[in-house]
C-alpha cells in the first residue's frame, strides 16, 4: 500500500514539473539587425559610437528604432539613430527585436 502511495506522489510529481516547464514562457532572444530594415531596440539600452566600440554620441532606449544601413564590423553594424539621436552611428548588434 505504501509503496502504491509513493508512486502515485512521485508520478504526480513528475507530471507537474513537465507541465510547468512547458507552460513556461520562452526567453526572448534578441536579432541582429537586417540591413535595410529599420529595427527596434530590445535592449533597455544601446550605445551609440562614432565607429565599432568607438566613442559614445547617444544611447537608444527600449523601444526606439535603428535603420541598419551595414556594414558589420566586429559585433557591430552602421546605421541611422532614430529619436533624440538623429544621426548615423554604431551599435552593438544583437540587441534588435
């Protein structure tokens, strides 16, 4: 009788778990940019540099758009800073909706 009691718990169990974790939302991942498209920023922030890890000229908020314009160089893409910004610049990409 015990033993039919601790299976039952430990299959109960089990079936609880798997149903949490695939309920469970899915992380978001964030996108590297498409050239010529004009992205979202998913990252609460983003820097913007004069040139790949360059100095900073602005930041983007979550939220608000960059029209990736390319190249990429090392980790980086060019492109049009939208919002308070308004200029070209780099940015780390990866940190696109």
């Amino acid at each position: 009788m015990v033993n039919r009691l601790a299976t039952r718990a430990t299959a109960g169990l089990l079936a609880g778990v798997i149903a949490a974790t695939l309920s469970a939302p899915a992380p978001a991942q964030a996108a590297n940019g498409t050239i010529g498209q004009r992205e979202t920023v998913c990252a609460s922030d983003l820097f913007v540099r004069t040139q790949p890890n360059g100095a900073w000229m602005g930041t983007l908020y979550q939220g608000q758009t960059f029209l990736v314009e390319g190249p990429r160089s090392g980790g980086y893409i060019y492109g049009f800073a939208y919002g308070h910004i308004n200029r070209r610049g780099w940015v780390q990409d990866g940190w696109f909706c």
